[in-house]
C-alpha cells in the first residue's frame, strides 16, 4: 500500500537542494539561530502578513509559548474545540490553565454559539482552531471575544498556506501558533513551530520565555524554557518554500478529484468549506454513517486511510478531571458524532489522488 503521506517521494522530488542545505549548515557550524532562522522567519512573517514570526522547537511549543505571552494564569478558562489535535488543550493545561471544551460545526470548526454558551467569569480567552487547513469562523469569534472581552489564538498547526477573505491563516487572531511536523503541508523533516503576531508587547515576550525567560536587558526577568528551531529545519524549510505554492495548487486539486468522485456516492458527506475560505487540505476528511464498511473496502482496495479524530477529547481520559467536562462533553453532540463517522484519504502533492479515485470508485 502506497504511504498515507508521500514523504520520501517529496524528498527524492527536492533532494539535490534539500541535501545542499543541510550540508551548508553543517559547513557553516551555525547549528542554532543564525542566518537561515532569520531567513525563515522574515519568509514566515512575509508569508503570513504579520509583523513577527518567532520560530521555535513545535507546534506544542508555540502554544505553550503564545498562552505565556497571553500571560495565562493557573486557574484561567480557556475554550478549546473538543475535536481537535490533543496538543491544542493540552497547551492550556501544561500552563496551568482549564480547558473548556465547545462543540464544533458540520465544517469540522469550533462553532462560535457553542463558544458563548462556555463563557464563564473565569474564561480569558479562546483557542480557534484551523482544521484540516480551514480557518476557523473568525469574525463571529472575534464578536464574541470583543463583546467578552477576551482574546483569541489561533492554532494554524494545520493551515499554513490557507486564507480567509484574502488574509493568510496565521494572522486571522492576535497571536497565532504553527507547527512544521513533517506531515503538515509546509512541514520540516524533523519537529517545529512557530509563534505569529504583529503586537510587538506580545512577540517580545515569546522571544523571552523561548530563551529561558532572557529580558532586552539581559537580565532572567521571567523563568521560561528553551523553544528553538535548529537551523538544518530552517535551511530545509527554506528549501522547500519554493516548491509549496506548487503544493498547495495541487493539493486543492486533489481535493477537487475527491468531491468529484463523492458526488456520485450521497452516502459520503464531502468537506464543507466556507465561503471566503481558501482551504490548505492538511486533511481530506469525510463523514460517513457506514464508515467501518467502507474503510474495510478501502483497506482491501490498498486505499491508505486515517482516523482524525477517533474521539472528542472532552472524552480523553487526561482531561476527565477537569470541572464541567462532563456537561460539556455531554453536550458537544457533532464532536461525538463526527467522532464516529470521520476518516480521512491521502491528499498531498506526492500521492497519485487519480489513481486512488480510481480503486476508490471501484470499491464503492
Ligand atoms: C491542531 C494542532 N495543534 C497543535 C499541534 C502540535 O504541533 P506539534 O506536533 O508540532 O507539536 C498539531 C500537530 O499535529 C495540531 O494538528
């Protein structure tokens, strides 16, 4: 069977200038920070439309680093999507906050009316999530938090490349966090992250606790932690950043030879993209009622297939804890459905969707 996501194929495709680059950092000794981080993160601010881009060890991290900036407290309530990578809630915990879990849309996204309803005196602010390379419902939630007065990270692990209205994901909230694991659309060959904002207080203070807490002054003004980007994940980044508006182009068209195929076969319930968005495809995910029948189908037709997620993580027992999660989890009904109906199919650039159409259709 043909791998979920084509790893080795994108390397073989870009190899001559991947191996240049990391070559050239080893012959340099610059191993961490230097001229190709630079380079990556003038690109990212660039690329994104925001002031400062602050590079950093993963997407975990950028959360982490982000809720810092934010300055969570112990005991602060943050609304998180209860369908979501594990990552985005536990950010909130390992900062010493609570996550709250919302319920999501038929569009896989935090639904802002569920947001509302888990305001609580204690709440601070909300983590959007990008899912699947989608940006979230932010103007609603940008309502919400005004009217609440709280502030909103958005989580563009996943949407790197996607827009909304025209702006590019990872500038749609005021601070944003990435990640580059190898399997997102614009990832490295080896974990990173990164941090996305254009208020200059909040960029400072990131820099900081990435660099234990380290002040302009040179002084430990805070403790922080150690969040960096080796400069051979830079220098393979910025390699590869030629080649992902190509990505991206095919990408979409992957997904467009899916709806196509789908549209034949009503059982399947396509991805729903909303109108201004302009969607990455981290995933290609489908709800279907059958989908343990299909799955069986594709696994014998060597169609590789995932499950993202197979659980709400209102559900998951680390958070199980956490005041309210039972009424929340209770009550999140499209989290536990699409729970159970979600599997998603390969779509990166480097995986023959065409020909996985083909032995798709031939066992539906
Ligand atoms: C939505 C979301 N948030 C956060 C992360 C964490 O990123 P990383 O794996 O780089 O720590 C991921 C990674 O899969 C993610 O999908």
């Amino acid at each position: 069977m043909t791998p979920f996501v084509n790893l080795s194929a994108q390397y073989k495709a870009y190899k001559e200038e991947i191996d240049l680059a990391i070559i050239s950092v080893l012959e340099s000794g610059n191993l961490i920070g230097g001229t190709e981080v630079q380079e990556f993160e003038r690109n990212l601010a660039e690329d994104t439309g925001v002031s400062f881009a602050h590079s950093c060890a993963s997407g975990t991290s950028a959360l982490c680093l982000a809720l810092c900036a934010l300055g969570l407290k112990p005991g602060d309530e943050v609304i998180v999507p209860d369908f979501t990578f594990v990552a985005t809630a536990d950010a909130v915990v390992l900062q010493g906050g609570i996550p709250r879990f919302a319920d999501i849309g038929d569009d896989f996204l935090i639904s802002p009316s569920s947001v509302e309803s888990r305001i609580s005196p204690k709440t601070v602010g909300i983590i959007a999530v990008d899912l699947f390379g989608q940006c979230a419902h932010y103007e609603e939630l940008k309502r919400i938090a005004d009217k609440h007065g709280l502030w909103i990270l958005e989580d563009a692990a996943q949407s790197i490349g996607a827009s909304q209205n025209g702006k590019p994901a990872g500038s749609l909230a005021t601070i944003a966090a990435t990640s580059f694991y190898p399997t997102k659309p614009f990832g490295a060959y080896g974990d990173a992250g990164a941090v996305l904002t254009s208020e200059k207080d909040l960029a400072e203070r990131v820099q900081s606790f990435a660099s234990h807490g380290r002040g302009r002054n040179g002084l430990y003004t805070s403790v922080g932690t150690n969040s960096r980007l080796d400069a051979i994940q830079a220098a393979i980044l910025n390699a590869k950043r030629k080649h992902f508006a190509a990505e991206r182009s095919i990408r979409q068209k992957n997904a467009s030879i899916y709806n196509e195929l789908f549209s034949a076969f009503p059982d399947v319930h396509t991805p729903s993209i909303l109108s201004g968005n302009s969607s990455i495809y981290a995933q290609y995910a489908v709800t279907a009622k059958n989908r343990e029948i299909l799955l069986q189908k594709l696994s014998q037709a060597e169609v590789p297939t995932r499950i993202y997620y197979s659980r709400p993580l209102s559900a998951e027992p680390c958070f199980a804890h956490f005041e309210h999660t039972p009424e929340d989890a209770r009550s999140n009904v499209n989290a536990y459905r699409i729970s159970q109906e979600i599997f998603c199919l390969p779509i990166d650039a480097f995986s023959d969707v065409s020909v996985l159409a083909q032995k798709i259709k031939s066992v539906l």
